[in-house]
C-alpha cells in the first residue's frame, strides 16, 4: 500500500536531507528526489508529493505526520490519565549501549518524557527498542533528539581501556555514567520526575560503585528489561544506539575495515586482520581491549 504527503518547498528539503544518505538516481523525470532504504522508498515528485512505500512506509508515512504538524485535528485525542505502571508514564529513563561490541564505544543516555510529549511519542510507534532495527533506530534516533530533553555520555573505546587499566570493572564505569547523565538531564527541566533505570546491578552495588562521587542521585526504580515497560527507558535506549551507531560508523570510516558488531567469530576474525596489518596497539582506540576475542584473533594469526 502507498501512503502520500504533499509538502511545502520547506518540508521538502527538510524530507530531503533527512533521507540524503539513502538517496539514489530518481526512476523518471517527474520524480525530484528519491531514497530507498531496507524497510522503506521515498519518492518526492516534483508536484510536491511524497509518496512511501514497503515495509515500513505506514510508519514512515505517520511519523512525518507527526513531526510536520500534519494530523488531523479530530484525529487527536487528549491524553488519558497515566499511572506508574503504564507505559508512557512521564519520568526520566536511562539505559546504555554497546557493552556487548567489542568494537564501538560504550554510550549512556538519560531522556526524559514529559506529559506533553506522550502523543508525540506515542505516535512514533516505540515499544520495545531492543526489538528495533538499526535502520530504524537512525529514524527514530534523528526524530527524538530534538525533541526531547536528553544527555547523552559516550565512554570511547581509548578512555575504556585506560579506566580497564586502572581496575575498573565495566558496572562501575556504567554507574558514574548513568549518574551523571541523570543528573544533566535534571538540571534541563522543571522538576524532580520518577526516575527509572534499566537495572545492570542490584540497587545496593550501583550505589557502592558511586562511593567517591560527590553528587549522587538516589532516587532511583531499578527495574530489569525496562525499555520494554516505559517509554522513557525505550527512548533513553534508542538514543544511546543512535549514537554508538553513528560512532561505528566513523571507527569503520577511520579504520577501513569492515567491523562487525557484537562479539561473535567474524569478530575475532576482524580483530586478527586488523593485529596482522596494524599491529595490536591499534586496537585501543577502536576496541574493547579487554574481550576474549582478543584472545582469539591471536590464537587465528598462530594457525
């Protein structure tokens, strides 16, 4: 099914830029711009019309809906009453990143969701974001930092080494910077919301890991798999992806290897051409020294 916008001049090159990366030759000569993605085309005719199409073109089609002001007003319905329990419950979320991936920084965000951003968020579509594609974590990503009030703390691979080196262990590294992130993201808005963190330790540990800080916020609902359960948490959770996926990004540029994400063998296979060619000291700015596949590319380059 097909879904069409018509646009201004202005929403046109704003649709344009957004998709410029996923931009390829325009199919006939009524067409201005055209993008095409994994889940979704984009055709701008030079009418004005936008139309989307595949997978995903309901969602992409709504959520421009969304971000240019298009619904119809009848359509808008004023928000119900919302409790702890329910999903776009206004609070600040926090989750991270990147702890699994050998290659690509570890990144940490803290986002809040107020009572006058629920519609807008609900309209996106966002449940559970570890369920998300990365293609849409770079869409929706785009769509929520600039509109929501966030911090967004990004531990690069040089600096997690070196914290490595000093006898950090990867839950403290974590704590100081979920702590930090809530903390900036409490002085950008009026008020003290819930706060709800997506639990990687148990409440008391967090606490220990954050001894020697002067400022520690502590009122905190640690709760496991939380970006599934608020909407706060899922976007804290995209955010944090979006970035450390515009990072991989730069370190694969930077590298001119094809990294590969998480921590399985074409891992290990990667981390061996890359100590063959560049010697192992240069995986300590594009890697998590300290993973096991270390261990094996060394053992691949023996055989």
């Amino acid at each position: 099914m097909n879904f069409v916008l018509t646009l201004n001049e202005r929403d046109q090159s704003r649709l344009m830029t957004f998709y410029r990366d996923y931009r390829t030759t325009p199919p006939n000569e009524h067409v201005r711009f055209f993008a095409k993605t994994d889940l979704v085309s984009v055709t701008l005719y030079k009418s004005g019309k936008v139309m989307f199409q595949g997978h995903d073109a309901k969602e992409e089609f709504h959520m421009w809906e969304v971000m240019l002001g298009l619904e119809a007003s009848d359509d808008k319905q004023p928000n119900p009453p919302v409790k702890f329990n329910d999903y776009f419950y206004p609070s600040i979320g926090s989750d991270e990143v990147g702890t699994g991936d050998v290659f690509g920084p570890v990144t940490v965000c803290a986002a809040y969701l107020g009572h006058d951003m629920v519609s807008f968020v609900r309209d996106l579509g966002i449940r559970d974001s570890k369920q998300l594609t990365d293609e849409r974590i770079l869409v929706l990503g785009e769509m929520l930092k600039d509109n929501v009030p966030y911090s967004l703390l990004t531990l690069h691979n040089e600096k997690y080494n070196e914290l490595v080196r000093q006898g950090f262990n990867l839950n403290k590294m974590k704590a100081y910077l979920h702590n930090k992130a809530i903390l900036h993201v409490l002085k950008k808005i009026n008020g003290t919301p819930d706060v709800i963190q997506d639990q990687f330790a148990e409440e008391a540990l967090y606490y220990r890991y954050l001894a020697e800080e002067r400022q520690v916020y502590r009122k905190i609902t640690f709760l496991t798999k939380a970006e599934s359960r608020y909407a706060s948490v899922a976007i804290a959770s995209i955010l944090a992806r979006y970035a450390f996926l515009k990072h991989f990004e730069i370190l694969q540029k930077e590298s001119g290897y094809p990294l590969v994400k998480g921590a399985g063998e074409q891992v290990d296979r990667v981390l061996a051409a890359i100590i063959r060619d560049k010697g192992e000291g240069y995986l300590t700015g594009i890697a998590k020294c300290n993973f096991k596949n270390i261990d094996k590319a060394r053992e691949l380059l023996k055989n």
